[in-house]
C-alpha cells in the first residue's frame, strides 16, 4: 500500500498525526518496547546521561516537548536530584492522559506535570528552562524550523536543547536489514496488535523523509543554537543532537 503522504499539506499533516497518536495512545508503550526491541529504554538512558540533572536540592526544570506518556520525563526527574521538575508537553491529550496515570503509579505527580502544547506555539514564556528535550516527536512536527526556534526561545541562557530521532543507518548491510525491517515488520506488528498497520506505514514514512544527522545539526545551528552537536546509536538508526543557547 502506498499512503501519498509527502504530498499532504501542513495543516492536515498535523490531524493525520493527531489520529495516529489518538490510535496508539494505550498501547504506546509496549508497541515502543515491541517495534524497537526494547532499544528505545538504551536511547533515551543515553539522551539522560548526556543531560546530567543535577544531583541534590539545586532547581532544574526541564521541558520534554511531544513528551507522550511521559518516558523521558520519568527519566531525568529519577536521575536528578530533589529540585529537578519536568513538564511533559504534547499536542496529544490521549498520550497524556496515559502519561499522567503512569506518573501516579509511580509517585512521580509532584515532579512530572502534564500540559497540553503544540510545539511549534509553545504556552510558556522566554527563558523558562534549563534544558528541554523532544525525543522522537521533532520529525511529527509539521514545521520543524518553527518548533526548534520556540525551544530555543523557552530556554534559559545556558540552557541545551537535546533531540533524539531516527537517522539514516550508515553502515552497509544493517542498512538492508532496517529497510526490510522498518517497511515489513514494523506495519506488520503495527496491524497485529493495535489491529491497524497505517499508523504505523505513516511512522515508516516519516523518517524516511527526515533529514540526515548533519543536515538536522544545521537546522539547529539555523534556529540560533550554538555549539551544536549529535552521536549516532545503533548504527546510525537513532541521532541525538544538542545546542545551547548562548
Ligand atoms: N517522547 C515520547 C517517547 O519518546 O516515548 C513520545 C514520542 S511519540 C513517537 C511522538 C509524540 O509527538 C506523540 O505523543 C505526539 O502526540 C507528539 N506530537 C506530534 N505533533 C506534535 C506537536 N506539533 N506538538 C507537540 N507534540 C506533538
């Protein structure tokens, strides 16, 4: 099947996600663990340690942008000290509504709060964060310049914005075995047990269509990041990039 999504305007890009999302929400969690072998808990523990919350009572407060269910965010308030606070913004309130249960069952409703935001207009104001993180939510957004721009805008001087993505595999062969993987097997879970493979052939798609490592660590020097830098995981499948802003 072939969904012509590389044509579908702005707009209706962001609803085809919304449904996607809306689909997904209560079996997010396990179609991650599923769909990436469980490797998705190894990226986002690399994104944390690269972080470094500070331990003890020093404040930190973190925006984790298209947070979801709240993975990331559970994360870095567990990493850091008494004083790190999270706030999990995402356009979805179904990934939310599970994001925020998952946090009570934790205990972590006092640390982790909720909010529902769009990325590319965020509800909060300049300079109110030490660091803020989009894991793969950054290729979802409809105008990734605009997004990255109000990330840089909601951080405090000093602050580092982090994004971890799909890449592009760099290395021969794992490439031929992704290719197969990612438009084979991931549909096919997807069909198995959420009972729908279109979400996930979008998923596919879509990072396809996202840009390589340096090109991605252009547009971040381009929103006004600096020092900006990335390291590939697992063959280049996964890419965190970071910036500051000065
Ligand atoms: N960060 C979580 C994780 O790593 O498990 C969730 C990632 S999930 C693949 C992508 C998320 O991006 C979804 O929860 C979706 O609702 C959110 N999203 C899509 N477009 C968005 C936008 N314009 N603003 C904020 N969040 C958005």
């Amino acid at each position: 099947t072939h969904f012509g999504y590389r044509t579908v305007p702005l707009a209706e890009k962001q609803a085809l996600v919304d449904d996607v999302f809306h689909k997904v929400a209560r079996r997010y969690d396990i179609m991650n663990d599923l769909m990436s072998g469980g490797l998705h808990r190894a990226w986002k523990d690399a994104l944390v340690s690269k972080l470094r919350p500070p331990p003890g009572t020093r404040p930190f407060h973190l925006l984790d942008l298209a947070g979801g269910t709240g993975d990331v965010a559970f994360r870095v308030v567990k990493a850091g000290g008494a004083g790190t606070r999270a706030i999990v913004a995402d356009i979805n309130a179904d990934m939310l509504a599970v994001g925020r249960e998952r946090a009570e069952k934790r205990g972590l409703s006092e640390q982790v709060t909720f909010s529902e935001a769009n990325a590319e207009a965020l509800p909060f104001p300049d300079m109110s964060f030490d660091a803020v993180t989009i894991a793969f939510g950054i290729r979802n957004v409809p105008r990734i310049p605009v997004a990255l721009k109000e990330m840089r805008r909601v951080l405090k001087p000093g602050g580092r914005a982090f994004v971890l993505e799909f890449s592009k595999v760099d290395v021969p062969l794992l490439d031929k075995i992704y290719d197969t993987f990612s438009f084979r097997v991931i549909p096919e879970i997807g069909k198995r047990v959420a009972g729908d493979a279109e979400p996930y052939q979008y998923l596919v798609e879509s990072i396809r269509r996202f840009p390589h490592a340096e090109a991605f660590a252009q547009m971040m020097r381009e929103a006004g990041f600096s020092r900006v830098d990335f390291t590939r995981m697992t063959g280049g499948v996964v890419a965190l990039h970071w910036g500051f802003r000065i």
